[in-house]
C-alpha cells in the first residue's frame, strides 16, 4: 500500500469536485445529522460509521476520472419498448420519465484518464430502473470492451444493479451473452479489466460481467450476489450466516479480490492501471 499512499495527493488534485446528491436527513447506518459538504468532501462515505452512500453515474464518472478527462460515448443510443410492456405501468413512458430527469439509461460509456492514464470507463446508474441490463445498456458495454479491447487499453467498471431488466424480457437476458463474449474479447487482447462492484450488484449483472474482472474490487458493505437473501431463505427453508451477500462475505468466500473504500479506489485505481500499462 506504500506505493498507493504515493499516488494519493496526485491523484486527490487531479479529481474533480463531486456533485450534490439527494441524501437523506440522518445516516442510515449510525443515525447520525448528515451534512452534504462534508459528506461530499468524504466522497459520500459516512466520517462516523464508514456507510458509503449510493451514487449515480455522474457523480461516478466525477469521482473517477480525472477532471475535463470525460469523453462519453453512444449517449444516443436508446430503449424502446419492443415487447409492449404495460405492467404495472406502460414501460415507454417510464423511460421517457426518466430520460427527461436527466438520466441517460442505466449504463454510460466512455473515455477518460486516472491520474494521466487512460482507460474505457463504463458505470452503470442504479436510479434509471434499478440499473437494470438493458438492450441499450449491453450495448454499450460491449461496444465499449470492443474498443478496449482493439486498442488494448484498460477497461474499468462500476456496477450497481439489480440485474437484467425484466421489461425486455428475452432481449434483456441476451445482453448476458452479448456481454460476456465482450468480456472475453477483453481478456484475449490483454487488456486489463478492472471491476468495482457498490451496493447492490445482483442477477443478471452480477452473472455475465460484473464478476469477471481480472480484479474484482468491492465496496465495503456492498451487497452482491444472483438472488436476493430473500428469495434464497424462502427457496432453502435454510438459516442464512451472519452477513450473507455482504462484501466482506464474498471476499472471505472468494467471491472478489478485494474490499477497498471508496476514498482509497482512485489511488488504487491509478496504482493498478501503472502495473498494466
Ligand atoms: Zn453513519
């Protein structure tokens, strides 16, 4: 880590200044008075009780990359409802809703560097239906690991989802594959893939991409797993350990490589991307 502590100062002037997000009044891990500058100067980790509050890919996409690095990519590509999907209510106008909130469906793509190093950045955005794998959002990951993968450049992920969504049906559960075989493209360049997972990362995302990093880094008390505890305990009728799915869980089970604070990620981020250059 001595080598990480150098990257540090670098790396903590080169990042840009986080966004404001909604937050609630009181922490929901120690209860304590919440105050947005100093939550926002702590790159929304509680400074009490170390809850790392969920963030949208803008503000990802600040904490990453370096200041003016972001270049974004197919921003134009979209979701339509091919299926008809009306239930609970018509999906169309759900996508509308949200585009028109400023959201750019549940995964943005593209260029930037960390600490002068380039990479394909690719985060998804838990707020646009639950971050779920999409036509669109399969898409552009795979373009994405494509581009990676043809310039050998290193390929970074930050996962938040609950998986494919269902609204696409079929065509969603197709983006497995489509990503999965993008993956290996990845691999077969030799570019590095670097996969952070925050909370929550499960199904069909936890499944074909998220998992597949050549290091899989965790945030503490992120939740990650295919199905839910719930479903898992009403399907097994089985008491489930203390800290199922957590982060911590998966690491001692080997499920990632490592559980890092969101404070030490860029570093660590610019660290890796020196070892494979
Ligand atoms: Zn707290």
């Amino acid at each position: 880590m001595a080598i990480i502590e150098r990257h540090r100062e670098e790396v903590a002037i080169q990042g840009a200044e986080l966004p404001e997000i909604l937050l609630p009044t009181n922490c929901p891990g120690c209860g304590i008075a919440l105050e947005q500058e100093e939550l926002r100067s702590h790159n929304y980790v509680c400074l009490n009780c170390a809850h790392h509050f969920r963030l949208g890919a803008d503000v990802w996409i600040q904490l990453i990359a370096d200041s003016g690095s972001w270049q974004e990519r197919w921003t134009d590509v979209r979701s339509h409802d091919l299926l008809n999907w009306t239930v609970p209510k018509p999906y169309q106008e759900t996508v509308e809703r949200l585009l028109e909130d400023g959201l750019n469906e549940a995964v943005r793509t593209g260029t930037c560097t960390v600490a002068n190093q380039p990479i394909w950045f690719a985060t998804f955005d838990f707020g646009f239906v639950g971050g779920t794998l999409s036509i669109v959002a399969g898409e552009r990951l795979a373009r994405g690991m494509e581009q990676a993968a043809s310039s050998r450049t290193p390929y970074v992920l930050v996962s938040a989802s609950g998986g494919a969504r269902m609204q696409e049906g079929v065509l969603a559960l197709m983006q497995l594959a489509k990503v999965n075989a993008a993956v290996g493209r990845l691999h077969s360049s030799g570019a590095p893939f670097f996969s952070v997972l925050t909370d929550p990362t499960f199904g069909g995302t936890a499944a074909s991409l998220a998992l597949l990093g050549d290091i899989n880094i965790a945030e503490p008390g992120a939740a990650i797993g295919f199905t839910g505890p719930r479903v898992i305990k009403q399907a097994t009728y089985a008491d489930l350990p203390p800290g199922f799915q957590s982060a911590e869980f998966q690491l001692a089970h080997g499920q990632v490589d490592m559980v890092v604070p969101r404070t030490e990620l860029r570093p660590l981020l610019a660290h890796l991307l020196e070892m494979y250059p």
